[in-house]
C-alpha cells in the first residue's frame, strides 16, 4: 500500500472501549498519534497525511501503524512513496 500524500486507514470496532492509533518508524520511535480516546463500536475512517506530530513531512520509508483496543492490538505496514 505505498502513498505518496496521505493514506485512509479503516478499521472496525465489535466493542466501544480506549482505542490508541499511532505511526512508528522503523526503529519503532512514534511519529504520529492518529487517535487516543474512547470509542464507541462502529466502523472508521482516518486519514493519515504523511506527517509527524509537530507537522513536518515524514521521510521516504517503511512506517507502520500500530491499533490497540482493549485486548487487541494489530499492526500494519505503510510505505511512503515521492
């Protein structure tokens, strides 16, 4: 799933609960906190801009985006492109 701009994550809930959603570089240092908060069950949409909490564009490379949600937690690949 490589991106250049920005990259929609979708991602579903069997139950409300704390969800935490982040990108971590390679070396596995946090880049961007996508949501942290309480939600309710349902089906979501974000996007994701290519750029870091302080709002600098990311480099070229493998990040991965990391969902926790009560006892599940999964990880995914994303490769930024230019």
């Amino acid at each position: 799933n490589p991106f250049k701009l920005s990259t929609d994550i979708y991602y579903s809930l069997a139950h409300s609960g704390l969800v935490n959603l982040k990108v971590y570089d390679v070396s596995g240092r946090p880049v961007k906190t996508l949501s942290s908060g309480i939600k309710a069950s349902g089906y979501y949409a974000i996007t994701w801009d290519g750029r870091d909490d302080l709002g600098r564009a990311v480099a070229t490379g493998v990040y991965f985006i990391r969902m926790e949600a009560g006892n599940h937690t999964a990880t995914r690949k994303l490769i930024r492109v230019r």
